[in-house]
C-alpha cells in the first residue's frame, strides 16, 4: 500500500485480514496453525493487544484488534508474520515471503460495525462452506470462549497419561514464559499420545494460550448464548479490506489435503510445494480427477503460478 497512509486511529479495532501470496494454500496441517495461533498470542500479549476474533483459513487470516496507538498495531502486525513465516520457511526449506505486502484493514468505531465485523470474521469458513455453524470450526476459535474443552473430553489428571499430563507442564511453561511453540515443540508435546489425548492436548494449548479479550467480546452481546445466535444469524458484511472474492467453496481444499495426506504423493504435505513443476502437474491432475476441484484451487494447494 505504498503511497496510502493507512487509518490506525488508536484505540480503535481493526479488521485485519492478510491474505497469501498468488492465493496459495499456507496452512495444511495442526502443526502449521498452531504454530501461528500461538505467535499470534505471544505477540498480542507482547503489544498489548486486544483481539475479538481470530480465524485461520487456509490461504487467509482475519483478526480484529485494537491497540494504544499507530506503532503497537504495525509492530505486532509486522512481528507476528516475520516470526511464522521465518519458523514456516525454517521448518518447509522454502524461502520468502507467504503473505501479500500490503495488508487490508479497516477501522470499527461504531459498536454496531464491531458486530457486524465479528460476524464477518467467525463466519468466513461457514461462507467457504467448510462448516455449517461458525461455533463448530476449532480453527476460528468461538467454541473457546465458552468451553476449554469443546472438542475433546475434559482431561482427568488421576487417570491421564504420563505423556499427556508430561506434554501439559511443558506447554503451561511455555505460556508462562510468553513464549510461542514452534513446529520441533509441537511435534514433541504430540509425540506418542493416542489420537482421543491429542485432541485433548490441541483444546488444552488452545484455551491456555486464548488470545482473545473474552470479556471485551461478550461486552457486545447479552451473554455468549445470545452472542452465537447473532453471528449464526447475520453472516455480516466488509468493504474495508477489499478481500479477494473467491466465489468456489474451499471444501476442496479439505478434500485435497485429505487425499494427499492418505496417498503416496508424499510424506508432508507441504513437501509437494518444494517438488519440480513437472511433479507438481502430474498430482494436479490427479488431484483434479479425484476431487473434482477446480485447476484454480488445485494450483493454489500445489504452489503452481
């Protein structure tokens, strides 16, 4: 946005919302959300950020936040995607930037347009037809707000694993010392737990590290009840950040990774990225015959321009 001075008026929110480069498919994995999730709230507790909504899409984010002033927003901004994209890059072997320079962003004053943002926010996987209630994507986080353990049962420590409850201290210091679990630290916490105590552990972190100002975010409704209701019932709408309108369902997207992790195509996901383009159009087709996805999105999952 070069040449534009952006509208950060202190203390106000602002819908953020950071798309990838060429649209390319940036989180395939636990691993790769966490690891973001978790910069995102080291970095808001750093700056002193208060978050209302985060959603993690598969080539997008979107936040609304408010900090004190100009610099805390484009320093935790600016601070949060360097530090994800060089443990991304670090982890993947690929190199460069994976989110677009310029950034949209536009500012809330009015108690209605924070609403209508928040609808926005926790309902775009239900826009992409990816779930049918926005309460019932982990990734966009509105199940925390009410419950720590919303998608697994809630953990008895007497009859807890050694693994499980040895993974728990290790993430509470982590958290304690705001310090945020890169991709080796998550590998490790998840390593040899059976897949009911991993989704245990995945609630565990993500209430522990919860970024978002959950008495700011209620203060906007009657009570968390009537606050998914609301959004359930009004999709809301934006025109600040000029997001890309992407008209196909990312459904694809999930039966692209579901096929991919299941076949020989490779051991990680993420590898295809890094494979020859010659390699890379040999899966597409594939990909294409079995999920019947568009060339568009199956470009964007495989990193082809």
């Amino acid at each position: 946005m070069r040449g534009h001075k952006r509208k950060l008026p202190p203390n106000t929110f602002q819908h953020i919302y950071q798309r990838s480069i060429n649209q390319f498919v940036i989180f395939y994995s636990m691993e790769d959300r966490l690891v973001y999730y978790t910069i995102f709230a080291v970095m808001a507790r750093t700056y002193g950020i208060i978050a209302l909504a985060l959603a993690l899409m598969f080539d997008h984010v979107h936040f609304l936040i408010k900090a004190l002033d100009r610099k805390a927003y484009t320093q935790f901004i600016g601070v949060t995607t360097l530090t994800f994209v060089l443990a991304y890059n670090r982890d993947s072997g690929r190199k460069g930037p994976l989110f677009e320079k310029a950034y949209g962003n536009g500012p809330k004053r009015k108690d209605k347009d924070v609403r209508t943002c928040i609808a926005y926010d926790y309902n775009n996987s239900v826009e992409k037809k990816l779930f049918a209630r926005a309460e019932q994507d982990r990734w966009n986080f509105l199940a925390y707000i009410d419950n720590p353990h919303p998608f697994s049962a809630p953990i008895d420590k007497k009859k807890a694993s050694k693994k499980l409850l040895l993974s728990m201290e290790a993430v509470t210091r982590y958290q304690k010392r705001n310090e945020y679990l890169d991709y080796p630290v998550v590998r490790k916490l998840f390593e040899g737990l059976n897949v009911d105590e991993r989704e245990q552990l995945l609630d565990f972190i993500i209430s522990l590290y919860l970024p978002i100002d959950r008495d700011a975010l209620l203060g906007y409704y009657k009570s968390y009840e009537d606050m998914v209701i609301s959004i359930n019932s009004n999709t809301g709408s934006e025109y600040d950040v000029k997001e890309t309108f992407d008209p196909e369902s990312h459904q694809d997207f999930a039966r692209m990774l579901e096929i991919t992790q299941r076949s020989s195509f490779a051991s990680d996901v993420r590898s295809i990225i890094l494979a020859p383009a010659a390699l890379k159009w040999q899966i597409a087709n594939k990909l294409m015959g079995l999920t019947g996805g568009s060339l568009n999105h199956v470009k964007r999952f495989l990193h082809l321009v």
